[in-house]
C-alpha cells in the first residue's frame, strides 16, 4: 500500500469523532425542529379548545336551570289552573243565563198565544 493512501490511527479516530459528532448535531438539530412542530401544534390545539370552552360558556348563559325552570313551571300550571277555573265558570254562567233566557222567551211566547187568542 502506498504510504499517501494511509491515514494514522489518530487521524482515524479523529475523523470518526468529528462524523460522529456531525451525526448527533444533526440528529439534535431535528429533534429540536420536531419538538417545535409539537409545541406549536400543541399550542394550536390548545388555543381551538379554549375557544370551544369560551364558546361553551357563552352558550351556557342562555340556559336556564332546571330548578327555576320547574318552579316556573309550577306557577304556570298554578296560573293556567285558575284561568281554566274561572273560564269554566264563565261558560257555565253563560249557559245558563242563555238557558233561562230561552225558557223566558218560549213561556212568553206560550202566554201571548193562550192570551192572544
């Protein structure tokens, strides 16, 4: 083997340490490029969720809770109860003033035939 060919032991190991060494910056330097990319995906996730959750608590406000929606549905029935109660009423007492209002007509419309004649 000619003499130029040949490198020294030192030489050797020196220019595996130096690839070596280019091979694990490269390799940091992605795992840095990919840890970024998650970081910043994960901050993208992160902001969307907190617009849902801001979302969700906006639409929360136009709910009502169920206990006061059934305590108003209570004073409702109570409320719709009465109304039925007096109309009921109502058309009872118009029933039976039209009822003797007829009866009047028909007993003085009998009268006037058995007087009139």
């Amino acid at each position: 083997m000619p003499e130029s060919d040949s490198i020294s032991l030192r030489e050797f190991f020196e220019k595996m340490m130096q690839q070596q060494e280019e091979h694990m910056e490269l390799r940091f330097s992605s795992l840095d490029k990919a840890l970024m990319l998650s970081r910043d995906e994960m901050n993208r996730s992160l902001e969307s969720l907190n617009e849902l959750r801001q979302q969700v608590v906006s639409d929360r406000g136009a709910f009502i809770i169920s206990d006061i929606y059934n305590s108003h549905q209570k004073d409702l029935a109570v409320w719709r109860d009465g109304i039925n109660r007096k109309l009921t009423i109502l058309e009872t007492r118009s029933i039976t003033w039209t009822a003797a209002v007829g009866v009047f007509f028909v007993i003085l419309t009998l009268v006037m035939r058995w007087f009139g004649k």
